[in-house]
C-alpha cells in the first residue's frame, strides 16, 4: 500500500466555537485521519466569539485555547500575508490567505 498524507484542514473560528464540531475534528486529529492547522487570528476570533458574544468564563477559554495549542503543536499557521487575497467579506482574506500557506485541502 502506498503511503497518502493525511488531509489538512484549516479550522476557523466558527468550527471552533461549535464544541461539536470542534471535538468532532480534533478527534479526527487525534486519530490520525487528518491534520488541523489554525492562525492566531483564529483563536483570537474564537476567544472572542465565546468570551464576548457568548458569555463564557475567560479563563475556561483561554484554558481551552492553551490545551488546542499543546495537544496539536504543528497546527498554527504564521508568516502569511492576508491582504494578498480579494474577497467579499476582507474579515475572510486571513483565513484562506492561513489555509493556502498552510497548504491545507
């Protein structure tokens, strides 16, 4: 059998966010059945869509934040240029600019 690499997904805030979906592909991860790659600004949306729109305990975020980063250490994307993509919504442009950078399918 020959060797495949496994999928790279770039998970954005809103998969994050959703404790479901976020278990749902970490798992995956954990399994070895894929690989999860985010950006600092997504974990910054993510803090701040659970914290600030959603009500949430600071710290049980942050908290839950610092156990993404150490349970996948390879996951953050850095060193891209969002403003190098044109898009509808300029909120988006960090988010493809982190996947294409981070070669995620």
């Amino acid at each position: 059998m020959r060797w495949q690499p496994k999928p790279r997904a770039l998970l954005d805030a809103n998969v994050l966010v959703d404790a479901q979906l976020r278990d749902l592909f970490c798992g995956f991860a954990g399994a070895s059945l894929i690989q999860v790659r985010w950006s600092d600004e997504v974990l910054a949306e993510t803090r701040s869509a659970l914290v600030d729109k959603r009500g949430f305990d600071p710290a049980k975020v942050d908290r839950m934040i610092g156990d993404l980063r150490r349970s996948f250490p390879a996951a953050t994307v850095s060193g891209f240029e969002p403003h190098a993509y044109e898009l509808p919504d300029k909120d988006d442009r960090h988010v493809l600019a982190a996947a294409a950078h981070g070669r995620c399918d």
